[in-house]
C-alpha cells in the first residue's frame, strides 16, 4: 500500500463527497470510492439495520445486496452485526470463506456459494450518531490484509461523515417541503372555509389522527384535490 498515493486519493474523495447535492448520490460515491480505493475490494454497499431489518443502500453489485438479505434471513453475519449499535466492535473481517470461520457459522458457508472469498465490515458512526455498516468484499480469499483494514477504516471514517451530512441536509430539505405543503394546504382551507389559520392547521390535524395518516399526507389531498374528505 502506497499510502502517500492513498492520501491523495483519499483528499479527493473528500472534496468529491462535499460536492455531492443528494443522500442517494453521496452514499453510492461512498461505496464506489471502497471499490476504487481499497486493495482487493470488488464490491461495497452500504447495510442499515432497523431492528431486525436491513436495507441495502447504494450497492455496486448485486453480491452485495444478496450478502445483506441472507444475513436478515439468517440474523448473523459480519455487516449485520456491524451495524448494530449494542455492539462495542467496530471493524469485521472474515479473511478466508475457504477456511472454518470460527464465526458466523451458518452464514459463512451459504456467502461463499454467492461467491464471495473475503469481506470486511465497518462501522459508519460519528460521535452523535450509528449510521449503518459500509462492507466490502473480494471474490477471492485472502485479499484483504491489515493494511486493506486501515485503509477501510480510514475511508469509513470520511464516509460516516459525508453520510451523517447528507443526512441531516435531506432531513432538512424534507422538513422544509413538508412545511410549505402544510401552508398551502391551510391556506386553500381558509378560503374555502373562511377560518382562521389555527382553525385550518386545526381541520388538518384532527384529519391527521382521526384517519391516523401522516399530517404531510393529508396537506398533500388538500392541495391535490381542495378538500380533507377523501
């Protein structure tokens, strides 16, 4: 591992990933850059877990999404358990699907007929929040070594970043185009109905628990069709 020329790499996709305008468009820069950067790795995405659900985000291949659905089905595996926040470890790696993992045993056997040789797994975290797992695989055993390991770890590291960035930002740009919706819908309820702005934000929440529907969702009937009733 040159790791000078890995630097620069590195300092590239930083200023490539703050370039990024959208969540989806940040993390499948995040799982190209494993492929691209890491020695070794074939494929990369990105495992969130939700309980006991995973959701695979922005893979390079479909290996990786597959890896992720039998770790759902069998409950083990290293992604899954790299992902989960009452876990104090942080980087998972399995050199040899060749070899007696030790680990993961029902999992490793059925991974290797998808065709995978080595993996590692990595927390996504920052100090205020457990982002996910990004995972990285080979088609061939014994292709990640200590060095692919800090080399992950520190691509990791940027990733969970950018990722809790794009986040917060889609957060933020969904908070604020519900709002907007809500005020266009209160304002063709109050010239429809002659009320207030509280008696209109009123008529929107009463709808909102009575038909237990998303308040975004009930403003979004109002501005599409002029009326709560469905």
């Amino acid at each position: 591992m040159d790791w000078r020329v890995f630097a620069q790499h590195m300092a590239s996709m930083a200023r490539d990933l703050l370039a990024e305008h959208t969540l989806d468009s940040t993390l499948r820069q995040i799982s190209n850059s494993a492929v691209e950067l890491v020695d070794g790795c074939d494929a990369s995405g990105i495992l969130v877990l939700r309980g006991d659900r995973v959701s695979s985000l922005a893979p390079t291949e479909q290996l990786v999404t597959d890896s992720d659905r039998l770790q759902e089905q069998l409950k083990e595996g290293p992604c899954f358990d790299a992902a989960r926040p009452d876990r104090a470890e942080r980087v998972f790696r399995i050199p040899d699907f060749t070899e007696d993992p030790g680990r993961w045993t029902s999992y490793v056997p059925r991974c290797r007929e998808l065709g995978v040789g080595s993996m590692m797994g990595f927390l996504l975290y920052t100090r205020e929040e457990e982002l996910g797992a990004l995972n990285m695989y080979s088609r061939k055993p014994g292709m990640f070594t200590e060095d692919s390991e800090t080399a992950g770890w520190l691509l990791a590291s940027h990733a969970a970043v950018a990722f809790s960035t794009a986040k917060t930002d889609a957060q933020l740009q969904e908070a604020i185009a519900t709002r907007h919706l809500i005020g266009e819908a209160m304002g063709i309820l109050m010239g429809r109905h002659q009320v207030t702005e509280d008696q209109a934000f009123d008529i929107l929440r009463t709808r909102s628990q009575r038909t237990n529907t998303k308040l975004r969702d009930v403003a979004r009937r109002v501005v599409e069709t002029g009326t709560v009733e469905q």
